[in-house]
C-alpha cells in the first residue's frame, strides 16, 4: 500500500494496521534470525574452511559490528528519504547479501558478507519503530511495541533450531539462502502494505553532515572493537577522543546526525541511558550462564542449550502482554515496574540457581524475563511518542544503538567480573564452587546496576511531567 497524491496523514490512520505490522515484525524477526541463525553455523564453518574458532567468530561479530556501526546513519537516511524507501532499501540488500554469504567460495568473502548484511540488519532494526509511529494508533503503540520484542525473542529462539535443521539437512549455505527467501518475500509484503510517506524537502541540505557519519561510525568502530578485545588499550581511548571530536562537530553543523538539542532533554537521555544499563545486565545472562550451567551444574551441552532457551521462549510469550500493559496503565508505570522485577529477577538469578539448580534457574529467568519486556516497550514507546516526526528514525536508530552498546559493554565488562570472581581465567580449570561463586557476584553487580537505571527512570519522568505543564 503506498501513499498516492490524494492520500492525507490522517486517512493512512484509518486503514487496517495489521498488514502493514506483519510486513514490520517480519523484519524484526528477520534481522534477529540474521544473527542467531549463523551463530550455530560456527563450528561447521570452521569445518568447511579449516579455520580456527577465532576466524568463524568473525561471522558472528562482523554483523553486530556492522549494525552497530551504520544503526543511526540508516536511521538518520530514513529521515531524509523516507523511512518505507530505506526500509525496502534495507530488505534488498539483506537479500543480495545473504546471496553472497550463500555462495561464498572463501571465510574472508563470508566475512565481508556477513559486514554488507550487518547493513541491511541495521535498516530491519532502525526503521519499524519509526514508521509504526505514522501506522497505528496511539493508544496501541504499546501494543505495538510489544510486538516487535516478542518477534525479536522468537528469531533469537528460532535461530539455532531451525538452522541447525537446515545446516544438518542441507549444508551451511541452506541457512544463508533462508534468509535470502525471506528477505525477498518481506519486499513485497513491505510494498504493498506499508504506506510511503514524502521525502524532507532539506535533504540536500542535511546531506552537509557527512564528517559526522564518519566521526561517529570510526568511534563505533574502535569502541566495537574494543570491546571484543582487540587492542582494548589502544583502541577504547581512540573511540573516546573519535566520540569527542563528534561531539564537537556536531556543535557546528547546519544539519547534524544527531541533533544535541534532542539529547540534551532529559527524558531522551535518561531513556538512551536506561537503555544500555538494561542490555547490559540482559547480555550477562547469555555471557555468564552457559558456564554456571556447564561447571557448576555439569549440564551436557544439549541440556545447556535448552536450558538457555527459556529465556527466549518467556520473552516472546511476555513481550505483547507487556505492551498492552503499557497501553493500559501508561509507559512510565510500566517502565517502573519492568525495572523492579528485572531487579527482583537479577538477585534472584543470583541466589536460586545455587540453592535449587535448574529449577532455581529457570525460576530466575521466568522472574527476569517478562521485567525486560517490560522494561522495552514502555521505554520504545516514551521515546517514539516524544519523537519530532522529522526525527523519529533517528530517535528509532539512537534506540537500537544504545541497546547494542550495552550488549557489547555486557559481553565485555561481565566476563571481566567473573572472570575476577573466579580467580581465573582458565575456563577448564575452573570448579563448580568457584564457578557457583564467580556466577552469583556477576549477577549482584548486575543486580546493583539497576537502582541506577531506576533513579534515571525517575529524573525521565519528572522531565515528562514538566512538558506536559
């Protein structure tokens, strides 16, 4: 469905909003599957191309990066030419790249590959938010919202089921050209459901920003990087000064990326800011459970990995009732609440699983979890419903990127912490009561983190507050 001539914003509320969702949860669930999907791929890939596990990681991690990286400018394209247009955009090239990544005769043309798809991810990622602002109702953008975490939850889910279905069934390349499948279908289901709103007149204009696109994609980058533990010393000082001199351009442009008026208000900030605290307490349950659960619980692998698999599956059940709780009671109430129970869920996490196991675990997650889903839609809706129209997909994008940073600072910061606790850093030595130890201190620094994100919750609301008198 797109926007003709005679079509008026408020005659594209009228129309049914379902079609035009299914076109944008589709996306959602296609850039999750674009990176769990690959992720069970690893071992098989170094397999086929004799690499070592350090080379296939680079599958995995060149499209976080890539995301990371190019997340606001897409955003910020979006803008300027059309969120629907950037959108297709997007879809295509997931299609053609995970074509190349199909029939990659080498691991450094996956690799590339995998950094063009991490591109189109980012457009999947950035772009529903914004355009399900201008597509349903008000009163249902909750609702909405809830919908995409429960779509992102199910291909997080999905993802290592299915491809390794595919991969067992077909070989590798099944997998990349599933994508390719999908990224196809959503391109005609995008076009003729999604309405096309005009382009910004100023683009010409707002194309003078380019140094910003490469201040801040070379400061991702490095702090990317860093946060892998590539040159960690060298390279996280480097994204601090490129993060500076960003700051600073930005100051002085006519048009820039990312415009500070807007991170100067406080409930922005404080929603950025809550943002990449909770990603980073939700990556230290991916970072530090397998190796409770291996060292300390002697799981086997198969059992690890269903054992990791209720969180997803708690998430995609949560994540739409939590965004008609956001739509009945209010996004800051929710918001509240989803911050508590994630720190109800945390402390629990930390002390269940050593006194009642597996059971004690999965009690843990079933407290979390739900908290988290929460916790995103009430917080994707405060900052969608306050973004300027002319904004909204870098608002949108700025979401997205402050969620991976916390994922990146989680992986990074969190094994720092247990590998502290343990006392060492040598994996195969490590014993389930040391283990046991490192996994509860890791879970009550995340614990601690979160009466943070609840006094910021506390300084955005009263910043609402003020707008409204």
């Amino acid at each position: 469905m797109t926007m003709t001539a005679n079509d008026h914003p408020a005659d594209i509320k009228t129309r049914p909003a379902w079609p035009a969702l299914t076109a944008l949860a589709g996306a959602t669930l296609l850039a999750s599957l674009g990176i769990s999907i690959a992720s069970v791929a690893l071992p098989t890939l170094a397999a086929a191309f004799s690499a070592s596990i350090q080379g296939v990681q680079w599958v995995a991690v060149a499209y976080l990066i890539s995301v990371t990286v190019t997340i606001v400018t897409v955003g910020w394209l979006g803008d300027i030419y059309g969120h629907h247009r950037v959108l297709i955009a997007g879809l295509g090239v997931f299609a053609v790249s995970s074509v190349l990544c199909a029939a990659a005769p080498t691991l450094g043309t996956l690799i590339a590959g995998r950094a063009v798809q991490g591109i189109g991810g980012a457009i999947l990622m950035a772009l529903p938010l914004s355009i399900v602002r201008d597509t349903v109702a008000k009163d249902r953008l909750g609702t909405a919202m809830g919908l995409f975490g429960t779509m992102s939850a199910i291909g997080t889910a999905l993802g290592p089921s299915l491809g390794g279905l595919l991969i067992a069934g077909f070989g590798w390349r099944s997998a990349f050209a599933l994508l390719a499948g999908v990224a196809v279908l959503l391109i005609g289901v995008a076009i003729a459901t999604i309405p096309a709103a005009p382009a910004r007149a100023d683009r010409r204009k707002t194309l003078l920003d380019w140094p910003g696109v490469a201040l801040l994609a070379a400061a991702l980058l490095a702090y990317a990087a860093a946060m892998t533990g590539w040159y960690a010393g060298l390279l996280l000082p480097l994204a601090i000064f490129a993060f500076a001199v960003f700051f600073l351009v930005e100051r002085r442009s006519e048009a820039p990326l990312v415009p500070l008026e807007t991170l100067h208000d406080r409930g922005t900030w404080t929603a950025l800011a809550m943002n990449v605290i909770v990603a980073t307490v939700m990556m230290s349950t991916l970072v530090v459970g397998p190796f409770f659960l291996s060292f300390a619980l002697r799981l086997d692998v198969a059992l690890v990995g269903i054992v990791m698999a209720v969180g997803p599956v708690i998430a995609a059940l949560s994540g739409v009732p939590a965004g008609r709780a956001t739509d009945r009671f209010g996004a800051q109430c929710v918001l509240v609440a989803g911050l508590f129970t994630i720190f109800v869920g945390l402390i629990g996490l930390a002390a269940l699983p050593r006194l009642f196991g597996i059971a004690g675990y999965v009690t843990a997650l079933a407290l979390l979890t739900p908290g988290f889903q929460l916790f995103l839609a009430a917080n994707n809706t405060t900052v969608m419903m306050a973004s300027p129209e002319n904004r909204r997909g870098t608002m949108s994008a700025l979401l997205g990127l402050s969620r991976n940073l916390g994922f990146m600072t989680g992986a990074s910061a969190m094994a720092v912490v247990f590998t502290a606790a343990a006392g060492s850093g040598e994996v195969g030595g490590l014993s389930a009561t040391a283990t046991g130890f490192a996994f509860t201190t890791t879970f009550l620094v995340a614990a601690g983190l979160m009466p943070v994100a609840l006094v910021l919750a506390f300084l955005g609301r009263s910043a609402s507050k003020t707008r409204t008198h």
